[in-house]
C-alpha cells in the first residue's frame, strides 16, 4: 500500500515537472514568437515608411517635372506670340516706310509728269512731232492687240498702186478686207476752242477752223486709202487724244455724219482697241472655221478605227469566253481524276477484286 501510494507520488510529481517544462516552452516560445512579431511589424512599418517616403518623392519629382514642363510650354508659347507680334508690328512698320517710299516716289513722278506734260504740250506744237506721236501710238496699240511683226494681220507704213503710205494696215477678213488707219491730230484749233481764256470771238472762229481741220483730214483718208479692188470700202481715222474724240461725238455730230458718208471711221485709242479686238475674235473664228472640215474628216476616221475595235474585241472576247469555259471543263474533269484517285488510294486491299469488278462494269 504505502509502494503504491508512493508510485503515484512519484507520477504526480512527475506529471508536475512535466507541466512545469512545457509551460516554460510554451512562454519562451510565445516570448519568442512575439519577438519575432513585433521585429516583423517593425521592419514592415520601417519598409512601408520608405516605400511611402520613395513614391510621395517620386509624385513630388513627377510634379514637379509636369510643373517644370508645362511652364516651359507656356514661356515657350508666350514668346511665340511675343515674337508673333513684334514680327507683325515690324512687318506693319516696314509696309508703312515703303508705303512713305512709295508716296515720296510717287510725288516725284508727279512732278517730272508735270514737267513733261509742258515739254509734251512745246513738243506736240510741232504738226511733224505730232504725226510721230500719233504713229507711235497706233503702233503700240497694233502690238497690244496682234502682236509684234504679226505681218499677217497688219503692217504699218504701207504703200499702195496711187503711191500713197498708210500709217497702218489691217488685214481683216472678208467681206471687209484691207483697211487703211491713218492717224490724224487736229490739236491747234482744238486748244484755243476749249480755251477758256480766250474770248467768245477766238473759241467761235477756231471752232469752225477746228471743223474744216477735220473735215479736211477725212477727205484725205477717203480719197487715198479708199481704192477699188484693192482696199475695203471703208477706212479708219485714229484720233490719238481721247478729249478731242469725245468732243466730237458729244459736241459735233455732224462730223460722224459726215464721215459716215465718207466712209471714214472715227476711232479714239479705247474705241479702236475695241474694234481691233472685233476683228482679232473674227480673224480666229475663221481659223476655227477653217480647220473645222479637217477635224470633221479626222473624226469620221477616228470614228471608223472605233468601229474596228469594237469588233475585234468583240471577237477576242467571245474567244476568252470559250477559252474560260474549256477551263472551266477541265477543272471539273480534273476534279473527278482527283477524286477517283483519292478513293483508289484509300480503300482496302481486300477489297480489291471488288473494285476491279467494279470498273469491269
């Protein structure tokens, strides 16, 4: 009895000691663990600060970067306009002085024109200086409207059978053939008839010597460069001053009327101009006319050649459709070659004698 009750004394202490060692362990270990735990939660605290320190310098360099950029952009894009507008500040001041230049060149002009405008009037005094000018200026209007050396629609200082020279000479088609201008300048008794300095007396007697003038010059026209069979029925007087034409037709009408019966055509240099534009769009329509038989003509060839064509192709097109459905019936043979062979290779040698039998019927 007493070994027995000693053996459990000896389990009990035992068991103690036992749970004695294990409450030790467990408490190192938890000791241990919340070691290790609180390192742990150290180090990640330690690591998130970094990490969130790293990316808040990183948001912070990259807005700082945006910033940076942005305000280049804006400088950038501020001095261009700046540079926009002093470049158009100084192009409009530039403008400006050569706008200036030009005025000051132009009032220069001005007063050479005026100068020469009085040597123009002491050089046009002289009946031969005048004949010249109005020469020059028929000349000059030929060349505008033909062309230089067109001696196939005008000429100038023509000679004709009655040994009489025209300033010029347009060759215009018929019905109205050669027409002789000759450029005439009734500018005496022109002046002192619209001079009004002068007294009611001196303006009415060279108003009628003004009358007489141009009488006299469409007389002239009429009797030199009016010839038959070898002019048209009609000539032209070229008035070099605008002013002088237009004092006639408003003032002196029976002038026209007069050269109208003469056959003698009045022309300023805006109305002749207009009348050598009639006639160049005729000498052209001719032209046009003329050609028109051997376009036709090239076009009813042309016409024929189409006509070949079209045959022919109709003829190669019935030929690649028979070609196309010869190949379409190859295809189709070709097909079932295929095939046949497909299922020869693919049946069994067993079966052989049975498809010979086959092919046999």
């Amino acid at each position: 009895m007493i070994e027995y009750l000693i053996l459990i004394g000896i389990v009990i202490i035992i068991i103690l000691c036992i749970i004695a060692v294990v409450k030790n362990v467990n408490e190192a270990s938890i000791t241990e663990r919340l070691g290790k735990l609180e390192t742990t939660t150290i180090k990640e605290i330690s690591t998130f600060k970094i990490d969130m320190m790293k990316n808040m310098n990183e948001d912070f360099d990259r807005m700082n970067e945006m910033l940076e950029y942005r305000l280049t952009m804006m400088n950038e894009r501020v001095n261009e306009r700046l540079d926009e507008n002093f470049a158009k500040t100084n192009r409009t001041f530039t403008n400006i002085l050569e706008r200036l230049s030009k005025i000051d060149e132009a009032q220069k002009k001005i007063d050479n024109l005026s100068t020469d405008i009085v040597s123009l009037q002491s050089i046009l005094t002289d009946k031969k200086t005048r004949g010249i000018f109005g020469e020059v200026n028929l000349n000059h209007i030929l060349i505008n409207i033909f062309g230089e050396n067109n001696n196939r629609i005008y000429q100038t200082q023509v000679k004709f059978p009655n040994n009489t020279i025209a300033d010029a000479v347009i060759y215009a088609p018929k019905p109205l053939g050669t027409i002789a201008i000759d450029s005439k300048f009734p500018l005496e008794n022109y002046r002192i008839m619209v001079d009004r300095t002068k007294t009611k007396t001196e303006r009415e007697l060279a108003e009628k010597q003004f009358k007489l003038d141009v009488k006299k010059h469409i007389d002239a026209i009429s009797s030199k460069y009016i010839i038959p069979n070898v002019t048209s029925t009609q000539a032209i007087m070229f008035l070099p001053a605008e002013a002088i034409f237009a004092e006639i037709n408003a003032y002196h009408t029976e002038l026209i009327e007069y050269a109208n019966k003469r056959r003698v055509w009045l022309t300023s240099p805006t109305t002749l101009m207009s009348t050598l534009t009639v006639i160049q769009v005729l000498l052209k329509n001719m032209e046009r006319d003329k050609y028109s038989s051997i376009i036709h003509e090239e076009l009813n060839k042309l016409g024929l050649e189409f006509t070949r064509y079209k045959e022919r192709w109709n003829k190669l097109s019935r030929s690649i459709e028979a070609v196309n459905k010869d190949v379409e019936n190859i295809n189709i043979t070709t097909d079932k070659i295929t095939k046949r062979f497909e299922s020869i290779s693919s049946v069994d040698i067993k079966n052989r004698e049975y498809l010979e039998g086959e092919n046999y019927e």
